[in-house]
C-alpha cells in the first residue's frame, strides 16, 4: 500500500512534534505549525 505525500508529511510533522515538545524545547517556525 502506498501513502500519499501529504499523509508522510502529516505524520512527519506530527511525530517532529511530539519529539520537540517532549524535550521541552520551543517549535521551530519553519515547521510552520504553531503552538
């Protein structure tokens, strides 16, 4: 089964996330995602 490129971005955003708040550290705002 293939995924589309958005889902694979999707999930990559969400899992950058969750790595960076786990460390406590501020998003990036590159990512574009706020918050």
């Amino acid at each position: 089964m293939k995924k589309r490129a958005g889902e694979y971005v999707r999930e990559f955003k969400k899992e950058a996330v969750e790595l960076i708040t786990e460390q406590g550290g501020r998003l990036p705002r590159r990512l574009g995602i706020s918050g």
